[in-house]
C-alpha cells in the first residue's frame, strides 16, 4: 500500500495548474519569476486564475503591515475557492511564501487554515518537495503523517541559490531582473527586512555573471541588479579573491549583448568613489540611482540608524552630480517616525526641494514586530496622513518640473512593451521615466532616439527621431 501511494504521489504531483500573486518590490517578484521556474520544471502549467488553479502561491511582504493585512484579506477569498473546488471533487493546495511567512511561520494556519504550505524567502527552492509531501497526505490518509501542515523558514540564502534550477526559463523582457544579494545587516530600527530575509550573502560572482549570459541569451537587453543593499555586495570572485559591486559592474558591461545596467537598492553609506566614477566610465550604466535618504533631519535619522547624516547624504548626492551632472535621483521616505517633530518633518521637505529628485516613494511610518522603533511612543495616525500628504505634493512638484524639463530632448528609450492602444509602446528613458509613442511591436527590446513631445506627472510622451 506504501509504495502504491508514493508512486501515485510522484504521479498526481505534476500537471497541476498554478497561480501566484505577489506582494512587495522587485526582489519579490524576482523571487515569484524562480519559484514559477521550479513549478514548471515539475511539469506544473502556469494559470492567470486563481479559479483555475490547483496550487495557489502568496508571496507576500512584511514592510508595511498593511501589505501583510491584504494577504489576510486575499486568503478568505482564496478560501472561498478551495470551498467550491472541494465541492467537485477537486483540491487546491495554498502556499504563504515570503517575507509574512518568515515573521508569521505557522501563526498563519491559525489566522487562515486553508493555508497548506508556509516557506519563508530562503526556503522556496523546497517548494515542490512541499507541494508532494501534501499531495501524498491528502491521497494516502493511511500513511500517518506527523503533520497536517507544512513550515519551512529555514534561513540559508546561499543554500536556496545553490538549490535553484540553473536555467532561467521565465525572464520578463527585454528588462530582466538579477538577485546579488540576499538580506541585510544595517538594521534600520524601523526594518523587519533582517529579521525576514535574514543576514546579507552576496552570491558569488560566476553565479551571476553566468545568469547574466543566459538571460542575454534569451533576449534580455537591460540587466537589473537587486538586493537591499546591493551596493555592499561583496561576493566570492574565487577562492581566494572578492568582488566588490563596482568590479561587478564592469563584469557585467562587458558582457556582448548588454546594454543597459541598472541596480536597486544602494545604501548611502555603502556608496564608494569607484562607484560614483563608474557611472561615467560604463556607457551602459544608467545615469538613475535610488539612495533612499528616509528623512532629512539628523535626530531621526540617528534614531533610525541610518549611519549617516543630512549632510553627508546631500555630500554624496553633490559628488555624483560633479561626476555626471546629468545624474537622476529617486529615494524613499518615511514620515511620522516615533519622535518626529513638525520640525524634523520640515527637513525632510526641504531636503526632497534640496535635492530635486527625479521621483521617489514615500510611506506611513508602520510599527513592525521585532524592531525596536515598533517598541517606542508613535506619532498619531491623522499627523502621519497629513504629512504624508505634505510630503507627497513636494515629490510630485518635482517629478512633474524633471518631466517637463525633457520636453524637447532628444532621450534613448529602450522600448519594453505594447502600449494600451494601437500601434502604442511603451519603453523607459535612461532616467527611469515611461514614455508612450508609436512605433511597431517588433521595435520591442530596441533602443532608439525619442523626441520628447510632453512630460506629464508619471510619464512622458514622444515619437521616434527619424
Ligand atoms: N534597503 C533599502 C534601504 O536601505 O533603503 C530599503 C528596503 S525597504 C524593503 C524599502 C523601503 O520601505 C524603505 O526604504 C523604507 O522607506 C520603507 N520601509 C521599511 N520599513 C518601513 C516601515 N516600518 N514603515 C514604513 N516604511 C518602511
Ligand atoms: Fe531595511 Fe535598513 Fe536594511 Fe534597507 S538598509 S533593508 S531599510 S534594515
């Protein structure tokens, strides 16, 4: 009876469709890209309906709680779904992954038990092991499990690359993302990132590089390096040498077939002079750098331990500009930090119109478990949403001045898909910003000159030079 059941579990544990919906930034949906590779490899077949699907994917993010909170919310929908698939006969396995899966593990199945899988972001490289461990419970009830459930927030980020299919055979192009670096060590005091994602491992550079050729291969043209604090990368080059992420930089403009090269995200304090000069000396590293500033006033950002001060932040911006004046900047911010005065939140203004950034995001302080500032007197709600809003109208000015300045250039634009409506495309400039024009669909994966015809709040629109 016990092999019977084992042979029908590799069996029944394949051709399963499945659906994933993720939350957060581009690590996450680097992250969902290779878990739909190791489900397809296991001969499992994409779906766009979480209706049609026999194995449902959450990844999830812990930044905010709210993100946490719309995973909640999701899964009584999903749960709803299993109900009616169970009714016909048929069952739908659900998997939490990411970074609500780490902080939560099995306090999900308490808040939702038709969760079947919990794996945390180092851990999903077991996700079709997983996936067969519960097929054969369900099929074999005669085989006595120890569990109902399954938890894995193991915590090796060098043991999940080693893990993962060495081919990358979902790339979303002609820009495709590159993960460098796992985790983080600074401990912002606000940032459940290293309780998540665990401490920082850079993945060695042949890793990378060798990812970097295939996915040239496969048509990327613009390579994205991600990472929390790609900056300090520092992976093991050889046995006996490192790479820093600037030497990465150039490793990766050499290879033919690159032709642009972005990163995010890089921390201040991490920014060295080869950096700053590399962005002159590789004509494919784009001139658009995220440096997440977090506020402008040197009080809070010592409370948040961000190890660097107004100053020393406005210096690295100003020694970038000397390099490449034409440089962009985008950054993130948090307001109503526990202790931030009206003051404090003055500064942070006057630092966004110091600057003038391209564009950045700004958020809600949101107390998170395990951090320190979560622990500390928190500033009320209604003060948070109005100086987000404060907050936001400054950033959007200025976005909205950077766009209209462009008005009349002559920008290269990668284009990178269809646009909504005939004959429309959709790329980027080398500064980060949409541009809609006219071109045909076989211009995809091309860089071309553009005629900035109007800059608008969030994009532009032009038409191709020639
Ligand atoms: N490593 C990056 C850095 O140092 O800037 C940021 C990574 S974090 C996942 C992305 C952004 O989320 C942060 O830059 C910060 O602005 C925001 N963030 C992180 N924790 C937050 C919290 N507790 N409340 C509100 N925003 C938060
Ligand atoms: Fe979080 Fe700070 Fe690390 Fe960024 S640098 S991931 S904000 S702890």
């Amino acid at each position: 009876m016990l092999s019977i059941c084992f042979i029908s579990k590799a069996l029944m544990s394949r051709n399963k469709k499945f659906f994933i919906k993720t939350y957060g930034c581009q690590m996450n949906s680097y992250d969902s890209d290779r878990i739909a590779e190791i489900l397809l490899l296991a001969g499992h077949i994409k779906t766009s309906l979480p209706e049609d699907a026999d194995i449902v994917v959450i990844n999830t993010c812990n930044v905010r709680e709210k993100a946490q909170e719309k995973l909640f919310s999701d899964l009584g929908r999903i749960a709803l779904i299993k109900a009616k698939a169970a009714e016909k006969g048929r069952s739908v396995i659900i998997l939490v992954v990411g970074c609500v899966a780490q902080a939560l593990g099995k306090e999900i199945f308490a808040r939702a038990d038709c969760v079947d899988i919990v794996l945390g972001p180092q851990a999903y490289q077991n996700i079709q092991k997983s996936i067969e461990e519960v097929i054969s419970q369900k099929q074999c009830p005669e085989v006595k499990m120890q569990k109902n459930f399954i938890v894995d927030t193991t915590m090796s980020a060098e043991d999940k690359f080693k893990l993962l299919p060495r081919n990358r055979t979902l790339v979303k192009l002609p820009s495709a993302f590159i993960s460098i670096q796992e985790g983080c060590d600074k401990f912002c005091t606000y940032c459940s990132v290293p309780y998540t994602r665990g401490r920082e491992y850079s993945r060695p550079t042949s890793e990378i590089i060798s990812e970097a050729n295939q996915l040239v291969s496969s048509g990327a043209r613009e390579i994205f390096l991600l990472g929390q604090n790609v900056s300090a990368y520092n992976g093991k080059y050889s046995s006996s040498a490192v790479c820093s992420f600037t030497e990465l930089l150039f490793l990766i403009s050499s290879i033919k077939g690159v032709e642009r090269i972005r990163y995010t995200t890089s921390h201040p304090c991490d920014i060295t002079t080869e950096l700053m000069k590399a962005h002159k000396e590789i004509s494919s590293l784009m001139p658009f750098i995220h440096l997440p500033a977090q506020s402008g006033s040197d009080i809070i950002l010592k409370k948040m331990n961000r190890g660097y001060s107004r100053s020393q932040y406005i210096k690295i911006i100003n020694e970038f500009r000397k390099i490449l004046p034409n440089i962009a900047f985008s950054s993130d911010f948090i307001v109503g930090f526990p202790g931030e005065t009206e003051t404090d939140f003055e500064a942070t203004c006057a630092l966004v119109d110091e600057v003038s950034y391209a564009q950045a995001y700004s958020f809600k302080y949101s107390p998170r478990p395990q951090t320190p500032s979560s622990k500390w007197d928190q500033i009320d709600e209604q003060t948070k949403i109005r100086r987000l809003a404060v907050l936001q109208e400054i950033i959007n000015k200025h976005q909205l001045h950077y766009n209209q300045s462009m008005e009349g250039k002559e920008l290269l634009v990668l284009i990178e898909k269809e646009g909504r409506y005939e004959n429309q495309v959709i790329g980027k400039t080398e500064y980060m910003q949409s541009v809609h024009l006219s071109a045909p669909k076989n211009f995809i994966g091309k860089v071309f000159p553009v005629k900035i015809s109007r800059g608008f709040q969030n994009s532009l629109s032009g038409k191709l030079v020639g």
